[in-house]
C-alpha cells in the first residue's frame, strides 16, 4: 500500500483560478476524473469551469491547513490495512491525501489500480477512523464486481453499496448497533436520524420504487447529497443501511455481502419478509 501526499502539492502552490486548478487536478487525474464523472456527474470543461469558479479558495486552503494537522500516516495505513483484512481483500491499493473541492470527504471508486482518496480539507470534522472503514468497502466491492464498471448505476446498487459501507466500521470494531451508532455511521444529526426512523416505511416503500432506475444526477441530488432544504437528506444512505441491517441480524456477514452483487443481496433480503 502506497500513500500519496498529493495535498503537499496544493499547499505549496494553490490553485487560483481555472487554469491553476487544471494543472492540479490533471496531475491527480486517476483519482479526480472518476470522481467529476461518478459523483459530481460532469464531464465538460464549461462544467468544471463553473465548479472551478464557485470555490472559495481562502476558505479552502484554510481548511486544508486545519486538515494537514489532522494526518496521521501511521494511523490511516492502520486502519486501512485492518479494514482490508477484514473484507478479506489482499489485492495492493493506493491511499491518495488530497485537497479536494471542498465537498467530498473521501470517496474509493473503480479504477484499474484499487485507491482511497480522502479530502484533507474536510478530515477537522471527519470521524476518520469510520470513514476510511466506509471507504474501503466501497473499494473492496468496486473492484471486485463487474456491474460498478458500467458509466451509469442504479439508485440501487448505490443504495447496497452504502448500506454496506455505513456498517462496515461497527462490524469491523464489534460495536452494537444502537441508535447513537447508527446516526453516527450516517454522519448525521440526532434530529435527522429521528426523522428517518419516523418515516422509515415512507423510505422504503419510495426507494423500492426507485431501486432499477438510473442513477442520474437529479436521483444522486434527491437521494444521496446534502441538501439543507431537504426534509430528510440523503435516503438512499439510510435505505441501503436498512436492508444490509437486516441481513447482518439474520446471520449475514459483511465480508461476504461485500463481494455479492446487488441482485443477490435484494433477492436475499426480500426472502427475510421485512416490512
């Protein structure tokens, strides 16, 4: 496992405007173009002009100092390694240390050579131990499954690919799966938590509904990004977290979902009869 201190780059010469920020982001381009293609969901320049254009750099870079105290090599090749014995995956990966855009705390998406990338500017208000578990679930069950190599997803196989992700790090600790666990893992406030419990069924029965269809920006936006005027933010997080839940009680084991394919994982919880 390699780790790449790529936000020293940003430290040293900060990108200011669009050009500086191309030459940036085209010196990490393995790890940032799957990320405007997946999550951001751009792929024009004039698209990422604009994004360019609505950072706030001082804000940025400040972060992104806070965030240079919060590294510690040590304890994140640790915790990466100890997620990746757990998940039972021995395949070599990278971890990338990036600045980011200010939005992403980290992320670990197909790629033809595994890799975690975490947002520096966003570690300061991180639980970063859980985070890295979360993402390296993703990169275990990115890699190993042919259907995430497709340009577009479902809101399904998203929504299992979180779910499985947010429990990661309690089955990897043997923590209990109580309520202040579970908000925790969501990375949640205790109001929006309760929210969700209360409409639970609201939840379920919508993203059942939405589950085959195409992952498309406006269904990333609706079900799975912040939004602060949403009366229940990012669904699909819970949704996936209910179901792997539920099979975790009923005798499964994250390692082994981890590597089922999405379908398999639906026709297993359909067979438990949870309402």
């Amino acid at each position: 496992m390699d780790v790449i201190h790529g936000y020293r780059d940003f430290m040293k010469s900060p990108p200011v405007d669009e050009h500086s920020w191309l030459a940036y982001i085209s010196d990490y381009e393995q790890v940032f173009e799957p990320i405007f293609e997946l999550l951001y969901q751009i792929v024009g320049i004039e698209e990422k002009r604009a994004l360019f254009a609505s950072i706030d750099a001082n804000e940025l870079i400040r972060d992104a100092r806070a965030g240079v105290a919060c590294v510690d090599e040590r304890a994140i090749r640790r915790r990466a390694q100890d997620a990746a014995r757990f998940l039972q995956f021995d395949e070599d990966f990278d971890v990338y240390l990036l600045v980011g855009l200010g939005h992403i705390d980290g992320c670990a998406l197909r790629a033809t050579r595994p890799f975690l990338y975490l947002g520096i500017e966003r570690l300061v208000h991180t639980d970063r131990p859980v985070l890295i578990a979360h993402e390296m679930n993703h990169l275990v069950r990115f890699s190993r499954l042919d259907e995430f190599g497709k340009r577009m997803w479902t809101v399904g196989q998203l929504a299992i690919a979180e779910g499985l992700a947010l429990l990661t790090a309690l089955e990897l600790d043997r923590e209990p799966m109580t309520d202040g666990n579970l908000q925790r893992m969501l990375f949640c406030s205790s109001a929006t938590y309760v929210q969700m419990n209360k409409h639970k069924r609201d939840i379920i029965r919508e993203l059942d509904q939405q589950f085959d269809l195409p992952l498309t920006k406006e269904r990333m936006t609706t079900y799975f990004m912040a939004q602060p005027d949403a009366v229940i933010p990012r669904t699909g997080y819970f949704y996936g977290m209910c179901i792997i839940r539920a099979l975790i009680e009923a005798g499964h084991s994250i390692p082994s979902l981890t590597s089922q394919p999405t379908e398999e994982i639906r026709s297993l919880y359909k067979t438990l009869g949870v309402e």
